[in-house]
C-alpha cells in the first residue's frame, strides 16, 4: 500500500531524515522506533503531505504522492494522529470529531455510520458528546485525535506517539483501541517511544536511528533481538 523510497527530510539546513525507505502492506500494523531525533515524527509528516521529501519518493498504492498536499492525501485516505494531540478546546466533542470529516460533507449518512463507529469504539466520547473538548482529560483528548482522524475513513492512519504521557492504565486501553482500530481493517503506521507495547501489537517494524533505517524486520524477531537497546543508546 504504502512505499518509501530512500527519502531524505530537511528543515532548513538540518538533515532530519538521510535516508530511509520502508514499505506497509495492506491491513498491517507497522512500528516506527527509535530514539529521541532519530527521524519518526519527519517521516510520518512527509507522509501526510506536511513536510515535503528533499530526496527520495513516497507511493500510495503505486503512485507517487510526495508532491500532494494534506488535504489531498485525506481525500485518498490517508490520516494523520500528530502527537502534538491538538483538540479545538471550546469546540464540543462532536463537532470536533465533525471536522475530521470535512472533506466528506456530501456523504452525510456515511459520516453519521462513522461517528456511530467511532463512539462504539469509544464509549467515553458518546458520553462527553455536547461537552466542550478542552475538558476532557489527556487520555480521553488522544481517544479524540484518533476517533476525529478515523471521521475521513481513512484507508491508511499514521499514529505520532498516542502513549506520550498518558497513565499506564490508559496507555493500555489506547493500544487496545489500536489493535480494534486494525481489526477493522485500517493500515496503521504508528511511531511509539513505548517500544516493547508497540514490538507486542504490530507485525513489523523500523528502527530509525540518525535519519536512516537502523535495523527491521517481524516486531516478534525485534523483540527477541539484542540489538535494540544498544540502538537506543546509540
Ligand atoms: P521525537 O520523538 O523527539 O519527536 P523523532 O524521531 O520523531 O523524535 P523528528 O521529530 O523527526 O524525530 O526529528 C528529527 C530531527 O529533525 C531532529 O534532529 C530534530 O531536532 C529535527 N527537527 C524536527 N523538527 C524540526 C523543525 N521544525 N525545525 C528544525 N529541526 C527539526
């Protein structure tokens, strides 16, 4: 579905991504590792359409998509979780999760079924419906990112960091949500510090390191490996 080929990423003068490349197939669960700076949150939003490859191309199912805009990339299906977890705060729940559905006006049965979805799948926001978003807590804000990115019925959802500073339990509950998400047939490229939780839920992953591909392969061969923690420490 998703292919990347030695892309290189840059603000400015600052090399953020050298050169990687890496491929997700259709309804896989694929982790992005790797220290602090390693290139995760760069290669998510060249992705997405934010940050535009120097060097390098990025394909979705074949063709090449790294010169599309955001907005263009949801119309194909593509979502973006930033980690930032940025809710509009005085915005109620669902018209906060309306938004992510802006590019489906017409198709207003379908963004009804989405929503009724979304709130089986996250009963806390059916709960908070009318309340305004910047009341909620940090858990239930990141259960709001992912349900209003899931509202443009994504075919590929690229996850920043869900678990960033969240109580354990609810870090939990929000990979439990992320493997049902799968279940249901989304492709999911996620970035995770919370590397061992993210080794046991996807298939496959990348260990990013300076802005290229330090090692990948099966997330069960990962794990058992004893390379990543010298990775980690560089
Ligand atoms: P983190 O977990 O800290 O977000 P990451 O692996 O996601 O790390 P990136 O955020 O992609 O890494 O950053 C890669 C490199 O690019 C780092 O050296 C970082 O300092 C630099 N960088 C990231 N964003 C910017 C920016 N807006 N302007 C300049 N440099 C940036």
């Amino acid at each position: 579905m998703l292919e990347i080929e030695e892309i290189e990423l840059r603000y400015g003068a600052v090399k953020a991504v050298r050169d990687v490349s890496l491929r997700v197939e259709q309804g896989e669960l694929v982790t992005l590792l790797g220290a602090n700076g390693a290139g995760k949150s760069s290669t998510l939003k060249s992705i997405a359409g934010v940050l535009k490859p120097a060097r390098g191309t990025i394909r979705l199912d074949g063709r090449d998509i790294s010169g599309l805009t955001p907005e263009q990339l949801v119309r194909r299906g593509v979502a973006m979780v930033p980690e930032t977890r940025d809710v509009f705060p005085d915005l109620t729940v669902e018209e906060n999760l309306q938004l992510g559905a802006f590019c489906r006006r017409r198709d207003t049965r379908g963004v009804a079924a989405s929503q009724e979805r979304m709130f089986e799948l996250f009963p806390l926001l059916a709960e908070r419906i009318r309340q305004p978003a910047g009341t909620l807590s940090g858990g239930q804000q990141q259960q709001l990112v992912i349900a209003r990115a899931m509202m443009s019925d994504p075919r590929l959802l690229l996850l920043d960091e869900p678990s960033l500073g969240l109580a354990p339990v609810i870090v939990d509950r929000i990979f439990e949500m992320i493997l049902e998400l799968r279940q249901s047939g989304v492709t999911i490229l996620l970035v995770e510090q919370n590397a061992s939780k993210a080794l046991k839920i996807s298939d496959r992953s990348y260990v990013l390191s300076l802005g290229r591909v330090a090692t990948s392969g099966a997330s069960a061969d990962i794990a058992a490996g004893s390379d990543l923690k010298s990775i980690y420490l560089g």
